[in-house]
DNA sequence: TCCATATTTCTAGAATGACAGAACAATTAT
DNA sequence: ATAATTGTTCTGTCATTCTAGAAATATGGA
C-alpha cells in the first residue's frame, strides 16, 4: 500500500466530524446510513457533511451507493483494515525484541 | 480514549514526515534511535524533525529518553495500538451482519 | 411539466499547519 | 571556564483546511 494512500485515510479519519461519520458507519454495518440521516444524527449542516463525505470517499474509507434520491454511505472495513496494519507493519525488525 | 486523544494521534500520522518517522521508529523496536540519527536517514533538517517529533510526542505515539547529549526516541505501541483499536469499535453494532 | 426532496458544488473568509533560518539550552571534553 | 556537539524554541512566511451561504444537480411524485 502507497504512502500518500495511507497520509490520505489517516488526515481524513484526523478530523472531529470525519472520525465520528466513519465511527458512525462502522457501527452501522455494510447497510450503511443515507446521507440526510448522518446529518440528522451528528448535528452537521448538509453542504458541510457533504464535503467531508467526500474526503472520507477519496480516501477510500467509505462508499457510496444510489437509492431513489438518497446516496448510502457505508464503511470500507478492507480498506480501514489495511491502512491500520501499515502503522505497524515491520516492527522491530531492526532489531530481535518484542514478539 | 477520548476522541481528541485519538485526533491528536491521527493527524500526528497524517503527514510525510511524521509518518515516516514513526515507521522508522516502529522498526527499530524499544532501543529507539536518537534524533540526529533519524535526520539524517530522513534527510531531514534538524529544527524540522524537532518539530515534527515533538508533535508526535505530545499526541503520546513516541517517548524521548535521554542518553548524554543525544535524546533516544522510540515508539509506543502501545499507545497506536490503542488508537488502532478505537477506529474498529463496535464494528456493526448497530445490526447483525460481519463476525 | 412543475414542484419537492436529497445531496453536491461553488465561493470566500477565518483558522491552522509546515517549513527553515537564527538564536537558545543542555551535555560533555579539554 | 571555554568550546564543541546535540537538540530545541522562536519567528515569520506560505500553503492548506474547515466552515457555511448560495446556487446547482439528480431523482421521484402530482
């Protein structure tokens, strides 16, 4: 996995209201949440939720799909999974240490 | 964990530099490595990395220990390990779907 | 077709962050 | 003490990000 694709999912998830909109579609499965409810829930103004839907989407974090005028966000587990084991990939391999 | 705990510490890892340097921190496991060492295989300029380095100490991802005139850094894993885990949490509670 | 609903894009101002030069602080050796 | 080494803090500049109002786009119903 790229650098700049992890610098990506991380300064997106680094933000108050993305980390709750991530947090929030995390809890709510591969269902995922419409839009207008997400801002109903967290209190966010649509035009501001949006955009930051949009930088969550460009970092691959969440997806969206169409239902009538709704658009479905939901979490991308796979790709949360593998910014995550980045962070920690190769420890201690300079030296023999931990497990 | 607090939220802003876990902000502190993504938006640490959002960045080039600190990224790279916690990873080359992560590899070098609990010995650590002192500052002018990961300036110079960063190519980073002294007063830069002091910075970013700071940066990643206050949002808890690397400790500094002194060792005559050089500071030893080293990561906390613990630390990341914990906001690793913050971001999966309760991972589809909201409906019964993935493991 | 015309309107309401749901969401996005455009825009601009305010706030925050990154960077490096210069000065400062701490430690060790002579 | 004085000087050399190792890092940090101060400073200002430039760039990026957050936010929300207003306008635009897409879908579905009357």
């Amino acid at each position: 996995m790229e650098e700049k694709t992890i610098i990506a999912a991380l300064s997106a998830l680094a933000q108050e209201s993305r980390l709750r909109i991530f947090r929030l579609l995390v809890t709510a499965g591969p269902a995922g949440i419409p839009a207008g409810q997400i801002a109903e829930e967290l209190a966010i103004p649509a035009n501001t939720l949006s955009f930051h839907l949009s930088h969550l989407k460009n970092a691959g974090l969440v997806a969206a799909r169409r239902d009538g005028r709704s658009l479905i966000y939901s979490a991308e587990y796979d790709h949360a999974k593998a910014v995550i084991d980045y962070l920690t990939e190769n420890c201690c391999s300079r030296q023999p240490c931990c497990q």
